[in-house]
C-alpha cells in the first residue's frame, strides 16, 4: 500500500493524532502530529487550548476525558469519505485523554500531557475508547502506541452505515454507525452491555458520552432537568458551566441526546475555553444561532451572557454544575445563594437573581421520586439511572411528536414531489396544526389548574416549537429517511423506529 493511500485510508476515519504538553513559560504546545497533517496555526492553536483543563487542580489523580469541536480553518487538511456518514467538511471534532503526574523537576511540580485524536466524525464515544486503550498501561503520547494505532486503523474499511467489526491492539471492536445522529436511545440496546474480557459488545457511534448517573449529583436539582428539557426542545440557548472539561463535556453531549430524535439545531461546543472562537456561536462577529456550550471558567459565562444581552438575544439558560457534594433536591431552591453557586465564587457574583422558569409540561413526580430514591440508595448499577432518564425523555418526545407526525400523515399530502423524488410538506400550515392538536390532543401532560389553562400552555408550546430551528432540523430528518427507506437505503424500519 502506497503512502498516499495509506494516509487517505487512515483520513475517512481520523485526520490525526496529536500528543499536547503544557510548557509552563510558553503555555500549551504541540509535540507530536502522527502521522503529519498541515493545519493552519489557528487551528493548532486551538486545538492546544482546548485540549487542556482550563483551571489547575492538584489533586487530579486520574486521567480526565473530554471532547472539543472547532473550526475547520485549515484547507491544506484532505478530507473525505467513499460513503455516507461522509463527515464534515466545516468542523473538526477533537477527543482527548489528559494525564497530570507529579514531577518534581517542574516549575509547577506537574507533568500536564493530552493525546488528541481530531477527526472530521463526531463519534467521541468510540474514539476515547480508542484513545483509553493507548494510553491503559502506558504513558501519554508513545511512539510505539500512535504507530500500532495508526497502522491497525488503516486496515479499517470506510466508515459506512450499520455493523463494523474493528481490530484494534489486540481487540475486536464492534461499532455501530445509525442513518441518523439523532436516532434515540444510542448504547442502551441489549448487545451494548460489556464482554467478559471489557470490551463492550457494542459502540454506538452517536450515544452520548456522559451517562446521567455520573451528572445528576451535580444537577441544583432534579427538576433541572424538566428545565433545560424543554429550552432544548425550542432550541434555545444552555450553558453548562462545571469544575472540569469531563463534567461540562459529557453534561453538553447528555443534554443534545435528551431531546433524540430532535436533530438540536443550534451549534454544540462541549468545552470552551478563554482562548476559544466565539464567532461560531454568534458572539464577537459571528451570526447569531442557538448554542449549547461547556465551560468551566466562571469569567468566561459572564462575558458570553454580556455579549448576549448586548446583543439584544435571548438570555441562554445557563446549569451549574458545581462539585457534587450533598443530596440532590427534587425541586429547585430559589436563593440566589443556595446549592446552584457553590464552587462558583468570583467578585461581583457570576449571575443576577431571575425570576424561575416558566415550564409547559407537567413534571412527572413518579419519575422524579423514582430518580430521587436510587440517588439516595446508591445501590443502582452502573447506568442505571442513566438509562432510566434516557428512556423518560426519549418517550416524552415520542408523545411530543405523535399530534406532529399524525397531522403530517392525515392532513398534509407528500404528493408534491420534485423530479428528484424528493418528499416536500410545503403546504405545512401552523393554523391547520393548532386546529388539528385542539382536536385530537395530545398525550402529554401540561401544567396548569383548568382545562383552560392547560391547553393554553399546551398550544404555546407547540406553537413555539413549530416556529423554532429545531422543527425544521426535525423535518430536514424525517423526509432525508423517508427518502432513503423508499429508495430502499435503509434496513427495514429503521427510518419509523425515529421519525
């Protein structure tokens, strides 16, 4: 196999790895790139800043894993994929593994290294689990380790939708790749359960990284989650703002997995630091989107919600999650000083008193006391509760959608169809919805103390959704697999099973 198809085989899965160490007179540097790819300064830059914690903790002992996206600013990097999921042409998605380890010869008694793995594929569940199994039993960034990497995954076939079966260092990995990021309940089918030997039967290239019962005792409260459900619901804007890069990061990849099969479609940027482009986000230049974003610097959240107001924005609904420490409450305490700030301090406070949130769905106090009661217990198993937050808000959105998708089907013809086959709801009338929901209703619970009051909140809701980006990235969703399960690209009803 030549070079250049070596390379360009290794390239449909991964642009590169990059082992990072922080030089503590120059800051963040790159020591290796393996095997060589030509990015831009700014985006070496960036991928330094981004690849380390961005407050020093000494008493971090184990390694900490976390995940970036940046902007792709650097056209001398080849991309491309012979199929779909082809990858993004824009966006770089970077995976880390930081380890800090005592050194006494350090000006700052510490050895800070991160290895990184920047692909043009957001699958960051399958490749930390690449970038864990490098860096096991040995140390950060060895030579030995990057070229097996390397050499195994150019073995690799392209990635394409269904069933792969990777070698990698020893292993057999299976990875599964959905039609669609937004497919609902990735990694909680039986066959991702772990073998004997720990390798998990089964990745899911799109399943969340965090799991709900590693973030839910950082949570203010368990209500929170009714919270930020529905702002992710209508698109809105949530910053995640935590201790550390893994807690933010995986809070951020949990949240845009709450709302599956709702495509989020504002920009996701799991961790950000000071030293982060905040174009891409509408801030400082750029075009103002949604967001959902992980921070970690207390600063950093004041100047994105002043930028925000400055620019006469929505305001972004912002979960702290400070350290967990102490019983999770169902329900919200309201003072500007209670458990959602601690670990927060900072002069002049991080953020103005505000009046609570006004929700439109009922809480579901069976679920909450169910969540609350194994909190307490603490004799869940791993994943757990995870899978049990999962699955509520999975069918939660599945009621959500049905009143949508029943209107869609009985009342809006796909007959219009372009020459290139292509299914067309132009003649979707918001009006004819609300009439339609007034109708037949809807299974979900409202809140509200009359019938009256009820379904004022529920048609606001609704309508608000009809109006907003993520309605529109739903249906971009459900006529692409509609599309595709004609055409008989997609397995039998795998497109029905989301949309």
């Amino acid at each position: 196999m030549s070079q250049a198809h070596s390379l360009n085989a290794f390239r449909h899965w991964a642009v590169a790895f990059i082992v990072c160490n922080f030089n503590v007179d120059v800051g963040p540097e790159i020591e290796v790139i393996h095997p060589n790819a030509q990015f831009s300064p700014s985006d070496l830059s960036a991928i330094c800043f981004n690849s380390f914690p961005e407050r020093q903790d000494t008493e971090t002992a184990e390694d900490l894993t976390f995940h970036f996206t940046i902007d792709n600013n650097s056209p001398d990097v080849s991309l491309g994929s012979p199929c779909p999921p082809y990858g993004s042409a824009t966006t770089f998605y970077g995976c880390c593994v930081f380890r800090q380890e005592f050194d006494h010869s350090m000006k700052r008694s510490f050895n800070q290294r991160t290895l990184v793995l920047i692909s043009n594929h957001e699958f960051p569940a399958f490749f930390l689990y690449i970038l864990k199994q490098m860096t096991f039993s040995g140390v950060i960034g060895d030579p030995t380790a990057l070229e097996a990497a390397y050499t195994q995954m150019l073995t690799w076939p392209a990635p394409s939708l269904g069933r792969h079966r990777l070698p990698f260092m020893g292993s057999l990995i299976t990875l599964e790749i959905a039609p669609h990021p937004a497919f609902p309940l990735q990694g909680l089918a039986p066959s991702s359960s772990a073998a004997p030997n720990g390798v998990p039967a089964s990745i899911y290239a799109y399943q969340p990284l965090g799991s709900w019962d590693d973030i839910l005792p950082y949570l203010p409260s368990l209500s929170d989650l009714d919270v930020v459900y529905e702002k992710l619901l209508l698109g809105e804007s949530v910053i995640a703002l935590a201790k550390s890069p893994q807690v933010c990061s995986e809070a951020v990849s949990a949240l845009v997995d709450l709302i599956r099969p709702i495509p989020y479609a504002g920009n996701v940027r799991p961790y950000m630091t000071m030293q982060s482009e905040f174009r891409s986000i509408g801030i400082d230049g750029g075009t103002p989107r949604p967001f959902i974003i992980g921070i970690t610097n207390p600063f950093l959240l004041k100047r994105v919600l002043g930028a925000t107001e400055s620019n006469e924005r929505s305001r972004p609904h912002v979960l702290y999650l400070p350290d967990s420490e102490g019983r999770v409450p169902i329900k919200r305490h309201h003072s500007l000083h209670h458990r959602n700030q601690t670990g927060f301090d900072m002069p002049g406070g991080i953020d103005p008193q505000l009046p609570p949130t006004k929700r439109s769905i009922k809480s579901d106090s069976t679920f909450m006391e169910n969540i609350d009661m194994m909190l307490r217990a603490g004799t869940s198993t791993k994943n757990e509760i995870g899978s049990l937050v999962r699955r509520h808000f999975a069918e939660l959105t599945a009621q959500y959608l049905a009143p949508v998708n029943r209107y869609l089907a009985t009342s809006v013809s796909p007959n219009v169809i372009s020459p290139g086959r292509d299914f067309r709801y132009a003649n979707f009338s918001e009006a004819d919805f609300l009439h339609s929901l007034s109708k037949h209703g809807s299974s979900v619970k409202f809140r509200g103390q009359s019938p009256l009051q009820r379904h004022r909140a529920r048609d606001h809701l609704y309508e608000s959704f009809c109006r907003s980006p993520n309605f529109y990235s739903w249906l971009d969703m459900k006529l692409s697999l509609e599309k595709e399960a004609s055409a008989g690209l997609l397995s039998s009803g795998s497109a029905t099973a989301v949309i």
